[in-house]
C-alpha cells in the first residue's frame, strides 16, 4: 500500500468511530470511500458492528459493498439517513468542498442531504486555501444541448472540458448525464455565487459544490489524523 493509500485508511479508520449499530449510511464513492467500505465490511462480519445497512451513492459503491456483505438500502426505504461518509476532491477552511471527479457528484448530494450529519474523509493533500486551486469543477449536464453550456461557463471564468472515458468516449454518469469539468485560474472567488448561477442554467444538473454541508473532516496527514468540525452556521 502506497503512503497516500495508507493516509486514506487511517482516514477511515478514524471516521468509523462515528457509526454505531442499527444505523443507516450514506456510502459515498471514490478511493477513500473503498477503504471504509472494506474496513466496515470485516466490522460487520465479527459482530464489532451490528444492523448496519447502507444508500450507495454509486453503483461502484453499490457492487463493493455487496460483494463485501455491507446490507444496502434504498432512499425510498429509508429517506432519513443517521449519517453519510464519503471522500471529497478539495476542502477549504470553511469545510466547503469540491467533488464529483469519481463521477458521482449527484447522487452524493442527494444522499449527503438526506444524512443528519456528513462526515468526510480525506488525506492532507486535498486541503486548500481556496476552491478550485487543484481540482476541477465538475458540472453534471444534460447531454442534450452540452455544448451550449461551454461559453456561458467561459462567461463565469472556467475553462471547460468534456469528460471522456477510458474509450475517448463522453463519460455518462450513473444518472445518464454528461459531465463539464470546469478550472478556474487561481481558483474560485465566490462558490455561493456560481453555484447560485450555475443552478440557473436549464440543462445543468447539479454541481460539485458541496457548500455548508460537511459537519466534520477527518484528515490524514503525516503527523497523524485530526478532525475538523464546523463552527459557523451551514449555509
């Protein structure tokens, strides 16, 4: 296991510590998230964890946590969720994120807003002073009319690329969208504000802006793991 591999299983190990018995999940995606599904699998299986089940947020998520014997539900089984747990592409100091380069950025918002709390997990290297320093936007679209998005993003100061897949193919998420990845120069100024105009554009879906939502970051880094908790009011 590489040194980055092994920071995001101490990143799961410490955000378990949020799950009891009889709770339902939100199972974020990504390679953080694999490790916490693999970890919650062998609590599960010795009786360390007991009537666990969980939502997936992907069909990924969904196949692991099957073949690792995790109990999945759906949100219209439970539309209430105790928790949710997923990783994130980048957190800023306000515990705003990025997410959405595992694809799965609509159905981790939709599962992260029906959790009571959303505790995300992440090594060190995903911290910034300021969204989109690193890490694209991504901007799930219709695929109809995709391309008229491209100077309205151009007008909000994003350089914006469709997402391929291995093939060279458009990448079509577990939803049937297509997805924009969008970098800001120096990241972006104001998230509120383009999410709030981005949400106005007919054809785009959902973005990866997770604002106001996290209650806690647990961060691996190489002098241990801490947790972040919010302590401003969510927007």
């Amino acid at each position: 296991m590489s040194d980055r591999e092994a920071l995001k299983r101490r990143a799961a190990e410490r955000a378990l510590e949020w799950v009891e018995d009889g709770m339902v999940l939100g199972l974020g995606t990504g390679s953080t998230v694999r490790h916490l599904l693999e970890l919650l699998g062998e609590r599960l299986r010795e009786g360390a964890l007991k009537d666990v089940t969980g939502v997936p947020t992907s069909r990924d998520t969904a196949e692991r946590a099957t073949a690792l014997g995790i109990p999945l539900v759906t949100l219209e089984q439970e539309p209430r969720l105790d928790l949710a747990l997923d990783g994130a592409d980048e957190v800023d100091p306000a515990l705003h994120l990025i997410k959405g380069l595992g694809g799965a950025l609509l159905w981790e918002k939709i599962v992260a807003s029906a959790a009571e709390r959303l505790v995300i997990l992440v090594d060190d290297s995903k911290l910034v002073q300021r969204l989109g320093e690193k890490a694209p936007l991504p901007v799930e679209v219709v695929p109809f009319g995709w391309t008229t998005h491209l100077s309205y993003l151009e007008r909000l100061g994003a350089r914006a690329a469709l997402r391929l897949d291995a093939a060279g193919q458009p990448f079509v998420s577990d939803g049937g969208h297509y997805i924009l990845d969008c970098r800001f120069e120096g990241g972006i100024p104001d998230p509120a504000a383009l999410d709030d105009a981005l949400h106005r554009r007919p054809g785009i879906v959902e973005t990866g802006l997770f604002l106001g939502m996290a209650k806690a970051v647990v961060v691996a880094g190489e002098a241990g793991v801490r947790v972040i908790q919010r302590t401003e009011p969510a927007v």
